[in-house]
DNA sequence: TATCCTTTGAAGGCT
DNA sequence: AGCCTTCAAAGGATA
C-alpha cells in the first residue's frame, strides 16, 4: 500500500540493481574494466530516473532544484516503503529534511579520497584540504583520548602529534610480518578502541611513543577490545591493575578479538558524521538506513574500492589472529528475547517480501574473487 | 545497565 | 549448495 507507479519504478530499480551485481561478479571474471564507464553511467542514471531526478548528467546530485529533490525524495520515499511497511520516525523526518538531501548523492565524490586517506599517497599526499565533518562525539575516548580514524586524522586541522619527518613518510605495512603480535601486545594505560581500519597499521603515530624496545607501538590492535561494552572498557584498566585475580577470572575478563569489519561497515564508518551533518540526525538505526541506500547507489567501482579495503582487512586481521574464528565470538552478544530478535530478523521486517533484500541485491565480493 | 534497532557483508553451522 | 544465524559499528531508545 502505498507504493504506487513510483515504488515501482523503485522496485525495479533495486531489482535492476541486484542483476547489475550478478554482472558485476560476470564481469569480474570475465576482465574487471570491461565496460566500467557503461555500467557506471548506467547505475547514475538508473538512480536518477528511479529517483526523479533531473540533475546535470555526469554530475550526481547536481543542478536539482528544490522541487526535484522533493519529488525523488518522494518517489524514492516511496520505493523505500516497498521494504518497509513505516520508516523509523526519525529516519522519515531525515529524509524530509532539506539538508539531508543536499548530499545525497555526494558521496561517491568523497569516498574514492576517503580511500586515498585510508591509504595515503606516498609523497604526503595526505595533506589535501578536506571539508571536516564535525567530530562526532563516539570518536573520543571515555577518557579523552582522541579516536581518529586516519580519514580523519589526516584532515584534522590539530592531528595527532607526530614529527613532520615521520608524518610526511608512507610506512609502509608489512604484509608478511614475522612477528606483528609483539606490535599489539596489551599494555597498562589502554587506548581504547581505536578505529578499526586497516588503515591504523599504516598510521604514523601509532608508530610512535612506545617505551619498549623491539616495540615499535605497543598499542592493541583495535580488534582488541575488553569482554563487551563500555563499561568493560573503563574497567579493562583497573582490571589490568588488579593482579588479585583468580585464573578463571582473568579468562573470563580475557580481550575479546572483533571480527574484520567487511565493506559496508568501512564505508558506514567513514560515511556516518556526514550523514549525521547532513541529516541532522543522530538515531543510528535511521542513519544506517540512509546509509544502506547509499551504499546501493555507489558505483561498482567506489564499492570496489571498500571491498578491496575490507580484504585487506581480513588480511591483516588473518595474519595478527591466525588462530581466531568468527566462531569465537559467538553468544557474547546476550539477546534480550531470542525468539523476538528472531521475529525482526527473519519475520518479513527487512522487507515486504519476506526475504532479504540486501542479500540479494548485494554484491559478491567480486573483488576478492579476482584477488585471490 | 544491558539490549534493541538498523544496515550489509563475512563466516560458521546445519540440512 | 543453500539457508540461517551471529557479529562487526553506532548511539538513541527501551526494557
């Protein structure tokens, strides 16, 4: 109900979308730059139409009046609804928002710089000029310790402290590191957690500081984090303090290992404060909506670039934890009512059609495949 | 205070 | 092989 001629074109739009992925994985195998620029355009434009839109072509998101993103919001509203029976309040007074919708089609501009920033030029290319989205308050530390991802680091106006020298080199990650356990291993006075991005490897002031010889940075890996919550993480500290403890406490308390973040949550983590910024919106679960959205309407090539960033993720992530399994983190996550979580999983909440529709449409990691 | 919500993708287990 | 479940992040909402 509610869908009408607009949720229809909507519909076919993600359904379009969902066989684009099917070529992508096709064209991966077949030769990756084969007809890019065609499959590309024809995705902006497909978006574009699906939404309404009568922009400057080759320019998303560009030269639509205030009348034309009223009504792609409202046709793309609408093919939202075919996947959601009633949008979370705040995510439908987000999209209404004007200033939600200025961006919205902005960010494949961002992302593929983003990247770069993940992964910074040798000759200290990092220095570019970059509008600074506000800091959210989740990139500071309980304890005051600034957590930037390297995005941020680098577009910082005040980032961390390093010696020029240092900041102005590429330190270069070594991918077949004998002995990369002696660069994390725990010490006194956490750091919280850091941003998880492969990218903090590679940072140069996490290279620094360390009292230990041999240990270039002995600070944890991000993927190290205390048991669960925040409130573990303030009591990680003194628990490392507390040598009273018994052995089966100590192992109860031990770090718990985070999976390798994959693609989208990279790009939820890089996209999110602008989203934030733009939409004026703070519930996560509405602006992780809008980000899905997004994360369907970027070109295969800046997907591209996230999934190679979350391959080399899992790389990393394989070679710190050889012995870690997905597995290992399995009921640390107590559910409140598993039946019930189950019912909003699986009971037709994701889509209208009783399925899921992000599997479906979401493409293989074409990338990897390739890769490997 | 702990869990839910919401997204996509990866991984493990089960059939 | 295909399906299902869980967990990664995030922070306001809720039990």
């Amino acid at each position: 109900p509610g869908g009408g001629g607009g949720g229809g074109c909507g519909l076919l739009a993600f359904q379009d979308e969902g066989e684009e992925q099917d070529d992508k994985i096709r064209d991966s195998a077949a030769g990756p730059e084969r007809d890019l620029a065609e499959l590309k355009s024809s995705l902006v434009n497909e978006s574009e139409g699906a939404a309404g839109g009568a922009g400057i072509p080759g320019v998303p998101g560009a030269g639509a009046g205030a009348l034309g993103e009223a009504e792609a919001l409202g046709r793309e509203h609408a093919a939202q609804r075919l996947f959601s029976d009633k949008l979370p309040e705040p995510l439908e007074d987000g999209l209404k928002a004007p200033e939600c919708t200025s961006g919205m089609y902005k960010e494949t501009v961002y992302s593929a710089f983003n990247l770069l920033m993940h992964y910074p030029p040798p000759s200290g290319a990092g220095q570019h000029p970059q509008p600074q989205p506000p800091l959210h308050k989740a990139n500071q530390a309980p304890h005051g310790v600034p957590q930037l991802s390297l995005y941020e680091h680098f577009n910082s106006p005040h980032p961390t402290p390093a010696p020029a020298d240092i900041s102005q080199k590429q330190v270069h990650r070594p991918l077949q590191t004998p002995d990369l356990s002696g660069f994390y291993s725990l010490t006194s006075g956490s750091m919280g957690q850091l941003p998880h991005t492969v990218s903090w490897f590679t940072h140069p002031s996490l290279m620094l500081g360390s009292s230990v010889p041999g240990h270039p940075a002995a600070i944890p890996h991000p993927a190290i984090v205390p048991p669960s919550g925040k409130q573990e993480l303030q009591s990680f500290d003194r628990n490392l303090k507390t040598q009273a403890e018994s052995k089966a406490e100590k192992e109860a308390k031990k770090p718990t290992i985070k999976k390798p973040l994959n693609a989208f949550m990279l790009y939820m983590k890089e996209m999110r404060a602008k989203v934030i910024a733009e939409c004026t919106l703070k519930e996560s679960a509405a602006i992780n909506q809008i980000l899905g959205r997004r994360w369907h309407a970027l070109s295969r090539e800046e997907q591209a670039k996230y999934y190679e960033l979350a391959r080399k993720e899992r790389q990393l992530h394989m070679q710190l934890y050889p012995g870690w399994s997905a597995r290992d983190n399995y009921g640390k996550k107590k559910r409140r009512s598993r039946e019930k979580h189950q019912e909003s999983t699986t009971g037709g909440k994701r889509n209208a059609f009783g399925t899921y529709p992000e599997k479906a449409a979401a493409p293989a990691p074409f990338l990897p495949m390739t890769v490997l």
